[in-house]
C-alpha cells in the first residue's frame, strides 16, 4: 500500500497509464495539484521504481515520464478503485434524487 501513499499518487499512475508525459502535460491534466506536489509525487514514484524518468535531448532538454512495468502492474487495480468510487458515487446521486423526488411530491389526500 505504500506504492499507492498520497492523495494525488493514483492519479499520477492513472494520467500516465496512457503513455509518457511531460511535467507540463501533467499539470494540465490534473489543475488542481501544485508544481511542488507533482515534483514530490514524481520523485517518489522514481525512487520507489514505479515510474521512469528520461531526459530527451532537445534544445531545450525536456524531460518524460512513464510508467515502469510496476507502474503498468498498477493501472489494474487504480481501475478497479476508480470503478468502485464511480459506482459509489452513482448510488449517492441516484439515492438524493430519490429522496428529492420523495420529499417533493405534494401528500396524499385520503
């Protein structure tokens, strides 16, 4: 489970699921996380081997990020999490829309 530690980690694994990304790509594709947490989430998935880091050389130097066959290892299971959470959420709307749909209907006269 420490693989998995933060709050933004599944979500790094999840945006680079789909192929190497840029740090800047990444930022755009998660808003609401800082520049510091990202560089600290990156870091931390390198050092812990479930991302690679490769620096590609063009003028600039710019810099990928892709998953390690770890972090592909991983992709499965972040899915499952994010099916059970969507699944959940689903139930919850469904739930106060009926609870709504109730509490709104004028009572009967009998």
């Amino acid at each position: 489970m420490s693989l998995l530690g933060g709050a933004w980690t599944p979500n790094v694994i999840w945006h680079l699921s789909g192929g190497p990304r840029r740090f800047g790509e990444l930022r755009v594709d998660m808003p609401g996380i800082s520049a510091k947490m990202l560089s600290a989430r990156l870091k931390d998935l390198e050092e812990k081997g479930v991302i690679r880091r490769t620096v590609v050389a063009t003028s600039p130097p710019s810099v990928d990020y892709a998953l390690s066959d770890l972090g592909r290892d991983l992709v499965p299971a972040i899915t499952a999490i994010a099916d059970v959470g969507a699944r959940l959420k689903a139930r919850r709307l469904a739930a106060a829309a009926a609870e709504h749909d109730v509490m709104g209907q004028p009572e009967e006269k009998g």
